[in-house]
C-alpha cells in the first residue's frame, strides 16, 4: 500500500517539475470562494521556477522512499 501511495507522490513530483500550471490550475478551483479572483494569483516565471525546484527535492525524497520500502 505505502509503495503505491508513494508512486502517486512520484507522479504529482513529476507533474510539479514538467508543469507546475497544471497544479496551480487544479488548486486555483480551490480558491473559489476564498480568494475574490482566483486567476490574479497565478504565480510568476520565478514563481514556477521555484515550484520546479521544489518538485526535484521532493522527487529526490519519494525516490528515496520508495527504494527504502523495496
């Protein structure tokens, strides 16, 4: 169970490193209701780069987690 749970995680790193605007859009759906105009809060260029980098320290880690569990 924790081997698929931690491919899932490996999945949404990938997602995060490839195209963080595919997150930011299905968290944008969260927004409504919160934020008066969920679209004004896209991130900027560096604000993607910095989700990028943050998605290759958490692909290190899930990687790291899943040969730990095998």
């Amino acid at each position: 169970m924790s081997v698929l749970i931690l491919c899932l995680l490996l999945v949404a790193g990938v997602v995060q490193v490839v195209r963080p605007q595919l997150l930011w859009k299905a968290n944008a759906r969260l927004q409504r209701g919160w934020v008066k105009n969920p679209e004004a809060t896209e991130p900027t260029g560096k604000g993607y780069a910095m989700n990028r980098a943050v998605g290759v320290i958490f692909l290190g880690l899930a990687l790291w987690m899943l040969i730990q569990q095998l």
